[in-house]
C-alpha cells in the first residue's frame, strides 16, 4: 500500500502539534507572524538536521524542490532565505527549548529491549551526567567569547540509562562551569547519578547523601583521606573497598559523611581505576560498572556531533545558535525514540544516514523501521502527469 504521507512527515507526527501550539502561545512565537510561523520554522530546522543540510541555501532549496509534499508537513510554501534567518534571529529559542524536555517526558519509554534495558538490580532511576563544548569562531561569533582566541558554548545534559535517552539539557556560554548546573538540580530519593571529575563539589557530595541520592564520580589524584574500615573484596578486578573520610580541613568541613573508595583493575587495558561513590550497600563490581556505563553519555555526545548539525551553523546570533542546537536535541530524542519502537537491530548512526536517504518517500514508516531492506511500493504517477502525456491513470 502506498502511504499519502512521507516518512518525514510520519516522523514529525511524533511531535503532537497541539503540544507544540501551546509552547509557542506560551511564547507568543507566531506574535506579528507574516505567512512564516513557528511551526514551518520548527520543520526548516529538523530538515536541516535530518538532511544534513549546511546553509540556508541548501534548506530553501532542499524544501523547494519537494514543494508537492510540502503541504503534509504542514507547512504551505518553502521560505526564502531572509525568513528564515530572520525567524531564526528573533523567534524565542525557549520555545524550542521547552519543547524539547515536554517531548523528553513525553516519547520515554519504559519497556526496552536489548542492551538499552538498565544492566543494575537496583530500583532507583541510574543517570549520567556530563557537558560537551562546541568551539565558535570568536570573530563571527562575538557574544560567545571563551577565552582569548576562541569562542564556545557548552550543551549540559542528563541521560537516562532506561533506554539512553535525554531527561534534561541545557545550553550555556563555554565558560559555565559544570558543576553549576549539577548544583540546580534535585533527584529522587534512591536514584544514582554517574559523573566525572569535573563535578568534584564537597557540599554537593554531602547535600546528595542527605537527600538520599548516590553518585559515583572519578576521585582527584591529590584527595587527602583517612581511611577508616577496610572491606572484603571479592576478587576478580577489584583490588580494595575501603570506608574512608576527608582529610583535608576545606573537605572535611563542607562533606562531614563517610565516603567510599573502590579501587580496581580494567579487565581489558589492565590500567588501575579507583571509583569514590556515598553508596555503601552496592557491591563494589556494581560500583565500577556504574561508572563504566557513563561512556553512554560519551557516545550520545560524539553521535550527536558527527550525525547532526551542531559544528556549523546557519546563523552566527545567539539566539539562531541555540535554536539550532535545541532542534537537534529534538532530532536525536526523536531518532532514539524510533531506534527504541523498531525491532531491527539499527545503529543510530545508520538510522540518521537511511533515514536522510528515505526523508521523502511515501513508505510506511514502522514497517521501513522494523525491515529497511524491503524495496518501497510502487508508487504510482500522479493523474496530472498521466494526462499531460495523453494517458490515462492504470494503462
């Protein structure tokens, strides 16, 4: 059967517009809107992500010559370049921003398959936390100084290990120090938080423990402690498990619990690993393996980065960059959701390539998922066409 509407489009449907409508009332987006609303911008945008499309040029263009399929889109007539810069420049960023983490509680799912399935017993929620950089030209992109000769913005962002995806985002100048973000956010009791070193805050570690949240972080080489009971190991990797506290006066004034110290080999490069967590119930392998699972967050980043277009940008403002980086954002908690509904074995980087190629075809979009090597229907021509060449629609 020949589908009326393009795999784009069926991708968009994921997107509930009602949801959308009421973000951009919120915002009054569409205030003074002339024939370009918010919602053709939100589709010029996801466009360029999911075709990879470089420029403005390249949208326009891209978005002209599919005009015919334009319309279940929802959008009506392709936009001219200056639109949508100027849409870009001036359109509220926080419109795309909230819709992102409306879609984030939205699209997660809690019955995965596979790998994506959290590999702990424990109950409590287990998430990553972790920040990736995104250099600028500091001569083009003025208002984004990072330091002397370069310039930057930083995407901080929380995975969520049931099903790998994004829970919480948010875009900030490259100088916002990690864990200033961490510091605004709350968990719930029981959940465990997986960061690196560059979240290391005393009084966090101590706020976390008093509101019943485990973390598991990499210690500073030159961490003064005293150790204060020895466990027994189980063997294996793990080489020590010691109860420890701070030593230092400016720690042990602002983290006055105990701490735990687990220290390990890795199995494979044989290099010593030490874990310092606030859990003192979990057994140590769990400890090491927690930290081990934050190379998702890892892997998120470096998709995110070399799939969908958050290195070059289609405007130099502000406002133009975080518009670009949230509705890839959106781009990629949609592709993790599609990855996670198909029962077909994707990597997201051949999902996002297969995808790009397919964007305009009339197929099923869940049968394409669950079997991309089947050969799309034929798709029979248009009446028009038919009588332009004097026949008629079945000859």
């Amino acid at each position: 059967m020949v589908r009326a509407t393009s795999v784009f489009s069926q991708v968009l449907n994921q997107v509930p517009r009602s949801l959308f409508e009421e973000i951009v009332g919120k915002h009054r987006g569409d205030y003074r809107a002339k024939g370009f609303r918010c919602w053709d911008q939100l589709v010029c945008m996801l466009f360029a992500q999911l075709a990879q499309a470089k420029s403005l040029r390249e949208i326009t263009i891209g978005l002209q010559s599919c005009a015919g399929k334009l319309q279940h889109l929802g959008v009506f007539c392709y936009p001219k370049r200056s639109t949508l810069a100027y849409a870009n420049e001036h359109r509220p960023s926080e419109i795309y921003e909230e819709l992102f983490h409306r879609l984030a509680s939205k699209l997660r799912v809690s019955n995965l398959r596979g790998p994506d399935r959290k590999p702990f017993r424990f109950r409590g929620k287990l998430y990553s936390l972790d920040s990736t950089l995104i250099e600028l030209s500091v001569s083009m992109f003025d208002w984004a100084k990072y330091v002397k000769t370069k310039g930057a913005v930083k995407i901080h962002l929380m995975l969520d290990h049931d099903g790998c995806l994004p829970k919480f985002a948010v875009v900030t100048d490259g100088r916002v120090h990690d864990v200033r973000v961490a510091q605004n956010l709350s968990f719930a009791p029981g959940t465990v938080v997986a960061v690196d070193k560059g979240y290391v805050d005393y009084e966090l570690y101590s706020r976390w423990t008093e509101e019943q949240v485990s973390f598991v972080t990499r210690p500073k080489k030159n961490m003064r402690y005293r150790v204060l009971e020895e466990r027994e190991v189980p063997g294996g990797n793990i080489v020590s498990d010691q109860i420890i506290e701070l030593a230092s006066s400016y720690a042990a004034e602002r983290c006055t619990v105990p701490l735990r110290l687990v220290q390990a080999v890795d199995p494979k490069t044989g290099e010593f690993r030490e874990c310092l967590t606030n859990n003192l119930k979990l057994s140590p392998r769990t400890i090491v393996g927690v930290y081990r699972e934050r190379w998702r967050i890892e892997t998120f980043f470096r998709t995110l980065k070399q799939n969908l277009r958050v290195k070059t940008f289609v405007g130099t403002s502000a406002n133009a960059v975080q518009i670009q980086i949230w509705t890839a954002l959106i781009a990629m908690l949609l592709l993790k959701y599609l990855k996670h509904l198909s029962t077909w074995n994707w990597s997201l980087s051949n999902l996002i390539a297969l995808l790009r190629w397919n964007l305009f075809g009339y197929r099923d979009l869940w049968e394409w998922l669950n079997n991309p090597g089947v050969p799309p229907p034929d798709t029979p021509l248009s009446q028009p066409y038919l009588s332009g060449l004097g026949l008629q629609g079945g000859t």
